[in-house]
C-alpha cells in the first residue's frame, strides 16, 4: 500500500495518551487511549527514546497484575513483545481469549478487561510464542524527502557519506513495535543492520510535522508539530493522525512500513 503525498499537516487531535509521558516512565496508546507503563526507568518520547535496561536478573516473562481487570507482561526484549502481541491477537481473533485491549510497548504488554486475570496470568507463562507472521495486508509505503537537518550527523556517525543515509534507511523493512508520545506517533524498528544513533545533545524547542528522526533502534514520523530530540534525516507530506479516518492513526502496532525516497 502507498501512502500519496498529501498537502496538509498531520491533525494533532486531542490527547489520545492517558495521563502524562514524564521522565521515569514509558506509555503506549492503545485503540481507545489505553496506555501501558513501561517496566524499567525510561523516558519513550522522540526527545529520549527508551533506554536498554538490563533484564540479566529477571525471568524471560513476569507477569504483575493492573489492578482488577488487566495484567502488564513485563518481556526480556522488544522481540518477546512483539511476538506476545502478535500471539495475543491471534488468540483473540480464534475467540480463545476474552480481553478489551491489548497495548504493546517497547518491552511490556498490557491487557485490559480481562475476566479472570489471575488465570491468565497462571497460564501464560506456559504458552509457546512464535515469531510473529508478517501482516497479511503487506507492506505500507511512506514518501520521504531525505532533506533533514541532521543527515550529515548521521552520516558521520554511520561512517557513511551523506548521499547513502537514505539508501540504507529505505533498504530496511520496518515494524511498528508500539505506539505512543503523540496520536499517531509510531515507534518503528527495522530489519537487518540498521545502524542506531544517539538523540541529540541538545533537543529542539520545535520539530516540523512529517519529520522523520532516529533515535536509537527506532524510526520515527512526528504527527504534529512538538518539541523532540531525535536525528531528523527527512521529511513526509503523509497524514499520521486524521479523525476522519478509521482507523485515525495510519500506523498501527505490527504494521510493516517501508520508506521511499522522494527527490528533495
């Protein structure tokens, strides 16, 4: 599927995130506002993406309780929470789990509504959890115009010259692992060696909407206009947030995306 380049700004909307993404802790939206807290001290915002806490000492899946209803399945890595969501869906989808929501981030998965948690939770830790089968509606294409103003900056730091940053970046296949920060903000990893980068030192006051940066293992598409310290390396006319659409958001967890480059 190709996204057309679009003339307008993405619509920021109203709040989807419940609650504030302050330092200390990760949020992820869910379809109806729903957010789940990262476990590890963490800041996920596109002004400092998550950290990578140490899980050396805990168990591949623990399982805490979210008060009555819910349950916040702590996993070793964003690939364990990937595959989870993914075998959590499927489950669903067969009518073998009964649950309102199901929020992934970066490395915990939430689930709403449930209405025995307790058994669940007994249960889940025996579960065998493949690797999440690609998305059957394949792969969503977003324009992109490697303008950005830290495209040298990555090119350094990649060790590259500036024209391959956007060769290499539109190679890779990504995922959306979790949504989150911002309606319509996706938290992208991608396929194969994809270099990481640090966030910036400084962060910028304001970023443009359609701002594509890295930070991290993460790509990421700013909805709406907001402060942010991520690397910019290009720049989309692609809607991210549209209340007249539905879904609202264009990207959605395990939502395989792809960028192509647009002549500047």
């Amino acid at each position: 599927m190709r996204v057309p380049s679009a003339g307008i700004s993405p619509t920021g909307g109203t709040a989807a995130v419940a609650g504030s993404v302050g330092a200390g802790d990760v949020r992820a939206t869910g379809p109806a506002g729903a957010t789940s807290a990262e476990g590890p001290p963490s800041t996920a915002r596109p002004g400092n993406p998550p950290a990578a806490p140490s899980y050396a000492d805990t168990p591949p899946m623990h399982v805490l309780p979210m008060g009555e209803r819910a349950l916040l399945v702590e996993l070793a890595d964003g690939a364990a929470a990937a595959a989870l969501h993914a075998e959590l869906l499927r489950r669903r989808a067969e009518g073998d789990l009964t649950v309102r929501e199901i929020v992934p981030a970066a490395r915990t998965v939430l689930l709403d509504g449930l209405d025995d948690p307790l058994r669940l939770a007994a249960r889940l830790p025996s579960w065998e959890i493949p690797p999440p089968a690609a998305r059957a509606e394949g792969v969503l294409e977003i324009p992109v115009r490697y303008d950005g103003p830290d495209l040298a900056d990555v090119a350094a730091l990649w060790n590259v010259p500036v024209r391959d940053v956007a060769r290499i970046h539109s190679a890779a296949e990504f995922r959306v692992a979790f949504c989150g920060f911002a309606p319509g903000f996706g938290y992208l990893t991608g396929s194969g060696d994809l270099p990481e980068v640090p966030r910036r030192a400084t962060p910028r006051t304001a970023v443009p909407a359609g701002s594509v940066g890295l930070a991290g293992p993460y790509t990421g598409v700013y909805p709406r206009p907001s402060p942010g310290g991520w690397q910019l390396i290009g720049s989309t006319d692609a809607v991210l947030w549209d209340h007249a659409r539905v879904p609202a958001a264009l990207l959605t967890p395990g939502a395989r995306v792809r960028f192509v480059p647009e002549a500047a």
